[in-house]
C-alpha cells in the first residue's frame, strides 16, 4: 500500500510525495537504492530515442560521426565516433568532456561513459555506412533467412533503394537493408 503525505520545503511552498513500496522485481539494481526498509526512486521520463538525438547532435557539432550508441541497464553508456582520418585519444577524451558536461545540464542520469573508436570490425548501420564502404569485405546478420541462410559474408557492391548488392563467394546477392539484424566490416591484414 502507497503512503502519501506533504511537507514544506524552506520556501513555504507545499512539496507532494508518494512512498512506493519496495517489490524487488521492480528495480534491476535494487540494492542501490534500498534506504532501510524504503526505496526511493526518481522517475525520469527521457526516451533512448531522444537520448540517441542528443548525444548524436553534440557529437556531430564536434566535428565526429555517429557510429553507435549504447545504453547497458546498469547505467553505462557507450558512445562509438568515427571520423575519416581515424580516432585518437585525444578525440575521444574531447567528446567525453563534452558529453559529460551536456549530461549535466540535461539532467541525464548514468554511472559510467565510454567513448570510443568503432574498431577495425566497424558495424555498419545506416545505408550511407554500406556506400561509404563499398569494395570491403563484410559480415552480415539478416532478421528472416534467406534461401535458408541468415549469415552472409562477402563483398559490398551498390546500395539502391534500400537493397544491398552483395559478391559472396563470386555469386551475386541482393539484400534488402530493412532485413538486416547486424552488419560489420571484415578487417583484412
């Protein structure tokens, strides 16, 4: 059963709460939150597709592209940039700074942010990725098989409205890029 209740606040201005009682079920990490036999929780209603959009438009006004982002349940965030003549460290402490900073000031609620180079194995995302990379080998993922086969490995050919042509082993493939689950370039030494 909830309780409810209302204080003052220093400014005589009345503040409403609602203790929620604590189902262990609820709360993934539980135990940083437990406070006795109360949890306390803050709810705060940012959607990932904003965060991706936020973190995204920083990124982008540094001068980096975009390449991943993502977000673990224990509060980690991972950001992957990419620029044409490579990643460095000092880049990659730049976008941190400065995620760390817009983070602030939006309120943005995690442990731990890692910013980093996509790697040699870069995942391919958008159809710009699949142009961009034409000519290099890739590893592919699809959804729903095809001819039986949802795993794909072969040369990136033309990306045309929404259809990838792909070389495997000599045999020309057309996948469709909305049936793709996972996609990586293959890095050859």
């Amino acid at each position: 059963m909830a309780r409810t209740g209302v204080t003052r606040s220093r400014f005589d201005t009345r503040i409403y709460f609602k203790f929620i009682p604590f189902r262990r079920e609820f709360c993934y990490n539980a135990p940083r939150f437990v406070d006795g036999l109360r949890a306390r929780f803050l709810f705060v209603g940012r959607n990932l597709m904003d965060l991706v959009k936020l973190v995204e438009t920083a990124v982008i006004g540094l001068g980096y592209e975009l390449v991943d982002f993502e977000r673990s349940g224990r509060g980690m965030m991972r950001v992957y940039i990419d620029k044409p003549d490579g990643i460095s460290v000092d880049d990659c402490q730049t976008v941190s700074n400065q995620l760390t900073r817009l983070f602030m000031v939006e309120n943005v609620d995690y442990d731990r942010l890692e910013v980093s180079s996509p790697g040699l194995d870069r995942p391919l995302k958008k159809e710009v990725d699949f142009v961009r990379f034409s000519g290099h080998k890739a590893q592919l993922k699809l959804r729903m098989p095809m001819n039986g086969r949802k795993n794909f490995a072969g040369i990136i050919g033309e990306v045309s409205g929404g259809i990838l042509h792909l070389d495997v082993d000599g045999s020309p493939v057309s996948i469709e890029l909305s049936n793709l689950d996972k996609a990586r370039l293959v890095p050859t030494f």
